[in-house]
C-alpha cells in the first residue's frame, strides 16, 4: 500500500524571501575543471511581458559527466568544490543569469550518452507546480544523438538549444511559457 | 554501471492542473502544449545534495533570527519527509518561508497594511534527520487579502520547498492549519482534484509535540514519489 504524494502548490509572489538564502549563481569556483560558461536569460510570460518572480533552479554534471550524487556509479571523479546545482532569482527585466563550466555527456538509459545538458526547474506565481526543462548547447554534434532531444517534435528542439551570446563561453537561453516558441517543457 | 530506477508518476487527479482560471496567474503562466514525457535518467534520478554548510541548526527557529522575539502564536511544525514506499527520506533540504503574525510578508511587493515584525523576517531551513523527521518552531502566519478576485483572502499556510534525492522528487507546497474557515474559498488549495490529496495539505494539531506553557504543535507529514518497483533498463557508460 502505498502513501499518497504530497501534492504541489504555488511558491506566491514572495518566492524571494525562502529561497534567497541558497542563492548560487556562480556555481563554479577557482579551480574547478571544465570550459568556463555564462548561461542567461530572461522568463517570458504569454503576452510577453517579463516574468520578474520566477526562480530558476538548474543541475548538472561536472565537465568529466559526473553528478556530485551517490546514484553515479561512474567511475569518474566528484570535484569537492563543484555541486552542480545553482538557483537565481529573476530581476526587474525577468533575468537570470549563472556563471559555470559546461557539463560532460552523461549516461543515457538502454546504453549511450545524452549529449551535454542542464536539467531546468521553473517556479513562480501562477504555477500550481513547477516547469521542468533542459538546455542543450549549439553546435554539439553529441545533440543529433540525444535520446531526449529526439523526444521532442523537431519543429520545437530549438527552444531547448541555447545560443551564443557574443563572448567566449557566452550563452543565452529564454524560457518562454507560452506563443509560437513556447519552451519545450517536460513531463518528469 | 547499475540500471536506473525512475520515480513513479504522480496518481490521477493528485497534483494540480498547470492552468486553472480560478487562479488568474495560471491564465498567461501556464504552458499551452503538452508536455513531453520524460523517461528518467541519471540526471532526472540524481540531485542537488545538501548538508550542514547550507543549514546551521539554529535556521530551523524562525523566533530566534532577532534581538526580540516576534509576536504571535508560537508553533511548532514536525512531521516526517518520506516516498510513497513509506520510505524515510533522509538529510533532505526543507526551506520554509511565511507572513508574519499579522498577514504580511517581510517583501518589498508586499503592499498589506498589516504591520511587519522587526524581529520576524519569516524565512527558514532544516535538514531531516535519520528518520527522515524535521522541526521548525514560528509563529502563526496570519491570513492576508489578495487580489485574485473580489474579498479574496489566503488562508494562513507555510510555504515549503523540499529537495528529496532526486530532481524528479523536487516539490514546493503548502501547508495549512485545520479549522481554517479561508480554506474552501481559496482557488490555490482547490486547484488539487482529488479531495483526499487536497485534505492532505492541512496539518493536524499536535498534542504529543505541543510543549506546556510554550507552543502548540502542528504534524505534516510530506511524501515524496516513490521509486518504481524495478529498473526497466539497464544503463552503461
């Protein structure tokens, strides 16, 4: 017999004040290993206005495709200094912004490699429960293969693919919650 | 490597819907095409790992964060953090935040006239411990107007944000106290189909954890989703 899941509720409009305090946007310190990267962007609501309210947590694997977790079996080296998780808080323009390395390919279910990812949660007034997304990088030839991207209608793989943002390691990636380039969003 | 066991997807009718009109926001926020089921893999199954450096013990006491203390009710809110398995979910990040006694958020988009409480700023963390229990001590957070529809008024809830161990357990919810006549107007709690998992959200009233001459005690327990019974693929780097 099993016990009844908790169900979801809204984070409100006063998100900032419970998740300030773990706050990570630079989630790679002197040291760690791996191609140097900034991911930013900005939340886009359906009449495209801004989304100044929203919290975007991101998780991934180290530059070797790593998850600082005890469920990776790999046999690859955590980095002490390298979690793999950030979260920020969207500002005035509906921004976020993190500074990172750019993750390895991690394992794929049945066998194979995803190409490198970063798994996406969206929270924010107005979703009784939270989005779940991924951003993949342009031009990585590991992308033909991913099994998840391959998921996705290839009309929409671009919404999940970010773009150079002028700079080295510079990267922009919107989330658009709905229109005509409506994020891919997933059901996880 | 070993096979992936992914996590069960959430019962019929138990989660709330992504668009629900009684809830405005939902209207321009909530995604318009079907989502795309994910098979769990090792990133879905693994997560961000927290410990004591994120949490100090004494985050989890939201009456002692100031000179003061602030004024209201004091409660005590422990429950335990287990999967659907009746598994305990152990050393997991709960963050809780909530209005002061009087309905207002320490927020600078909170407009209430109710007065903020210079020794309550309203936010906390703990971590669970081996038996998957947690504890926070605060006050009751007072109702507070919104602007959804005409009187609109929240009933008083904690917000409550937990981190299992892995990315597809990760839930934000709310808690609410029992007896709280707000609760059947409010469009946030009656976005949840099922009754039984809407009644689910409410706390009871504690007698074993209330303390004599200092708090009342309030038990949530939260579940997290489960895992599937066995690995359906097998995984290799």
């Amino acid at each position: 017999m099993s016990l009844l899941t908790t169900a979801s509720q809204t984070v409100g409009p006063y998100v900032g004040i419970g998740f300030a305090a773990l706050c990570v946007e630079e989630l790679a310190p002197e040291g760690v290993s791996g191609e140097r990267i900034t991911l930013t962007g900005r939340v886009t609501d359906g009449d495209g206005k801004p989304v100044n309210d929203a919290a975007v947590e991101i998780w991934q694997a180290n530059a070797a495709g790593k998850y600082a977790h005890p469920e990776d079996a790999q046999d690859k080296a955590v980095e002490a200094r390298f979690r793999g998780y950030g979260r920020s808080l969207t500002r005035a323009d509906g921004g976020f912004r993190f500074a990172t390395i750019k993750p390895g390919c991690v394992p794929a279910p049945g066998g194979g490699l995803q190409a490198p990812h970063i798994a996406v949660t969206v929270f924010m007034r107005g979703l009784l429960r939270h989005l779940a997304t991924r951003v993949y990088f342009p031009g990585d030839p590991a992308n033909a293969e991913d099994p998840v991207l391959r998921l996705v209608p290839e009309e929409r793989r671009a919404t999940l693919i970010a773009r150079p943002a002028g700079g080295k390691g510079a990267f922009e990636w919107n989330i658009r919650l709905q229109g005509t380039d409506e994020t891919v969003f997933f059901d996880l | 490597m070993t096979g992936i066991t992914g996590y069960r997807r959430p019962y019929f009718r138990t989660q709330p819907p992504y668009l629900h009109p009684d809830y405005q926001s939902t209207v321009k926020r909530s995604p318009t095409r079907p989502l795309v089921l994910l098979p769990h893999s090792l990133t879905e199954v693994t997560g961000p790992v927290f410990g004591y450096e994120d949490v100090k013990p004494t985050d989890g006491d939201l009456t002692r964060q100031h000179a003061g203390e602030p004024i209201g009710e004091r409660i005590i809110v422990s429950g335990r953090l287990l999967d659907e398995n009746s598994r305990p979910v152990v050393h997991a990040l709960i963050e809780l935040w909530q209005a002061n006694a009087a309905g207002r958020y320490r927020h600078e988009v909170d407009d209430h006239n109710a007065p903020l409480d210079p020794n309550f700023s309203g936010a906390g963390r703990v971590l669970t411990d081996a038996e998957g229990r947690y504890r926070f001590v605060t006050v009751k957070p007072g109702a507070y107007p919104w602007r959804n529809h005409y009187n609109a008024w929240r009933p008083a809830h904690l917000h409550l944000s937990i981190f299992g161990i892995g990315l597809a357990q990760r839930i934000v919810t709310q808690m609410y106290f029992p007896g709280d006549p707000l609760i059947p107007y409010d469009p946030m709690f009656s976005s949840i189909p099922d009754e039984k998992a809407r009644e689910r959200l409410v706390s009871s009233f504690d007698w074993e954890t209330t303390r004599p001459d200092q708090a009342l005690g309030f038990r949530f327990d939260i579940v997290l989703r489960g895992r599937d019974a066995t690995p359906t693929e097998s995984t290799r780097s």
